[in-house]
C-alpha cells in the first residue's frame, strides 16, 4: 500500500497528508488527556454527562473538530507546497 501511495500522490499531497495524520493524532490525544483531567477535577458532572449521554457528544464534536482542522492544515499544506502553479 505504501509504495502504491508513494508512486501515485505527488510529493505535495504526501506532506499535506503526513501534515493532517499529525495534527490528528496530537489533537486527538490532547482531548484524551483533557477528558481525562475533566474527570478528575469534576466528578459529579462527570457522572451527570455519563448518564445522560452528554460526554459522549461533546467527545465526538471535540473529535470532529479535530478532524476538520486536520484536513485544514493538511490542504493548506499541500497548497502552499503545490508552489501556487496552476
């Protein structure tokens, strides 16, 4: 898989790429060790979130929010690398 990916995508869309995977994956384990504290320093609302499935919606809008400014960083990157040729 890696070396298809390496002959089809330009050396742009594979740093644009690299750029999003990484801004991901710090984004995605700074809400993990945030939700961690959040538990830590407020217990009952940590339970009250638990139990009425409020936690696992503000997890997923936090992670979709990642996710998109991934893809942000990783485009914008692949842009700026592309040296604005058309």
């Amino acid at each position: 898989m890696s070396t298809l990916f390496s002959v089809t995508a330009s050396n742009a869309g594979q740093i644009g790429i690299i750029a999003g995977i990484i801004v991901f994956v710090l984004l995605f384990f700074k809400i993990i060790i945030g939700f961690i504290k959040f538990c830590f320093r407020h217990p009952i609302l940590f339970i009250i979130l638990l139990l009425c499935g409020g936690l696992g919606f503000f997890f997923s809008l936090a992670v979709g929010g990642a996710l998109i400014l991934a893809v942000v960083v990783g485009g914008f990157a692949m842009f700026v690398m592309n040296g604005f040729d058309n």
